[in-house]
C-alpha cells in the first residue's frame, strides 16, 4: 500500500473492486457495490466473541481480500466508528489488500477543522492523520470544510452530497433554497442550481447547543415552497429556528434538507413544523430518503500501479 498514485480512469468497468462497509455504512456499501457492478466482502461485526464485557469493538472480514482493490466504507460517526474503522483498516493490512480506498460518507468533527480557543485540538486534522495510515486515497462527502482535505498526505477529494437531495425534490417545485447560515450557502446554491429556484441565506447567531438566533431576512417566501439546506442537521435548532421564520413569513411548504442527518435527542421533533425532512445515506436515519453512492461511484478513480 501507500506510495505516489497515479490514476488512470474511473472505475466503471471495474473488474476485481470489492466492498468492503463498516457497520455506520453498510446500506451505502451495497449501493455503491451496486452501482459499480462490484463484490462485497462480507464483515462479521460483533462484541468480542471471547466475551471481554467491556463493549469493545470487534470485526472479522468474512472474503478474501488478498491482492484485491478494496473500497472501504465508512462514516466516522458515532466515535466509535473510529475505533471499528481503525480494525478493518488493520484487518486488510494483514489480509494483504492491494489498495485500499477509503470512503468517509460523513466526516465526523470536521466542524473543529481549527483551533476556536488556545488549548484545543485541531480534531478534524487529528482524525485525517490517523485514518489516512491505512488508506491509499480517501473520498469525503460534503465535508463541512473542504479545506480539510489540506489535512490527508495521500490524494483526497470531496464530493457533493447535494445533486442527491435535488435528484429527491426534483418534483417538489421548490420555489426558494435557503442556508440557514452564511456557512452553508455553497449548500444552497448548489442546490437552487439544481432545481432551477432562486437562493439566500439567513444570518444566524448560535448562543448555545440548542438555542440559535436567526436574523428575518427581506427574501420573499409569501405563498412559496422553501427548502431549508445544511450540510448537517444534528440537533435540529439551526433548521428548525429558520423554518419557525419562513412558516411566519408565509411560506406554504417547507422542507428540511441536509446530506450528513445525525438527529440528535429531540431533533425529529423540532423539525415537526417542517412538511418534509429529508437526508442522505452519509448517516443512516429515519430520514434518509437518497443515496448519495451514484455520486460517489461517479468520483473514483482507479489506479494504476
Ligand atoms: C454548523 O456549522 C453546521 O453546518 C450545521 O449548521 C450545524 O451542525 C447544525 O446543527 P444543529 O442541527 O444542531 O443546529
């Protein structure tokens, strides 16, 4: 593994690729298998089969691996997904996998992509220095910086999780596509693109986990269906404050849309005001409504040495 990469073309007609999907990823893993027309390689995950009752992880590839490309998939979340990712990146070293891609649908704790106060980590660069170690290249899905890729030493790319949730509301005549803050714009422009609609963005002012601020803003919503677009819903404040906004304003649908939906403790019911919440397979939820592995399976290249 490891060394200069050189890439010829992507991976369409891929003959010896297999999957291999970590337990945060597996309906993702088989859609991607699907999409490329590739195997997958079974994995047995399960406590410790020695019984060591301290809830460590363990995992055991059930396919032979050896000389193989492997695509592994794997979001990064809960962490624990980290500590399982970590054993099957291990697991294929030793299998003697011949290159090993590695898919991070979604990137946990690339909101801490830098120090906000003396004293803490950078995270999201402390999670690529340690994962990339077994990994030939890795793919990212609406990081929520792509500067984060500046994090890996091996090839990274980021694609977007974005044309999935368009290809999902492309009958729903979204009007207005809106960022409920001004990180999330390239969100919402991407996806008003999409869907032929118009696009802004709201100035929000967090003040603490659960509670945000969203400033009214002049964007004519009266009569209009709105979609709501975040990289990540995890509690749900952010969309649901600006949805409570919208629906004041005057808008006659709304729609919450988000590619990573973590939905954290009450955030399904925060969002209950919205007509529609929508997600894609990066985490796998309740919402999940498309995948984003057409995509993905787009973006691989495959290499040559
Ligand atoms: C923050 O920068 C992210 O883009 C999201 O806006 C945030 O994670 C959403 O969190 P919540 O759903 O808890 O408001």
């Amino acid at each position: 593994m490891c060394g200069p990469l050189k890439y010829r073309r992507q991976y369409s007609a891929r003959v010896s690729l297999k999957v291999v999907a970590g337990s945060a990823s597996r309906a993702l893993g088989k859609a991607l298998a699907s999409a490329l027309r590739a195997d997958t390689v079974d994995v047995a995950f399960e406590k410790h089969p020695g019984g060591f009752p301290d809830d460590e992880r363990y995992i055991r590839l059930e396919g032979d691996v050896a000389d193989e490309d492997i695509l592994l998939v794997q979001s990064t979340h809960p962490d624990e997904k980290i500590v399982e990712l970590m054993l099957l990146q291990d697991a294929l070293a030793d299998e003697r996998a011949r290159h090993v891609s590695l898919v991070i649908p979604y990137f946990g704790y690339g909101r801490q992509d830098k120090k906000f106060s003396a004293g803490e980590p950078i995270s999201a660069r402390a999670l690529a220095r340690r994962i990339q170690v077994g990994a030939d290249d890795v793919y990212t899905v609406s990081a929520h910086e792509p500067g984060i890729l500046r994090f890996f030493d091996i090839p990274a790319r980021d694609v977007s999780g974005i044309p999935a949730i368009a290809r999902h509301l492309k009958g729903s005549a979204i009007d207005v596509v809106l960022a409920p803050d001004a990180n999330a714009r390239r969100f919402a422009q991407e996806l008003a693109d999409s869907l032929g609609a118009k696009w802004d963005y709201l100035e929000k002012k967090r003040i603490d986990s659960f509670t945000v601020e969203v400033e009214p803003k002049s964007v004519r919503v009266q009569g209009l269906r709105v979609a709501i677009v975040d990289d990540v819903i995890s509690t749900g404040t952010s969309i649901a404050t600006a949805a409570r906004m919208v629906r004041e304003q005057g808008a006659s649908h709304v729609v919450a849309a988000c590619v990573h939906g973590l939905f954290v403790g009450e955030s399904m019911k925060r969002l209950s005001g919205c007509d529609e919440v929508v997600a894609t397979d990066t985490v796998e939820s309740l919402a999940t409504r498309v995948s984003v592995a057409p995509e993905v399976a787009a973006s691989l290249r495959r290499p040559t040495g």
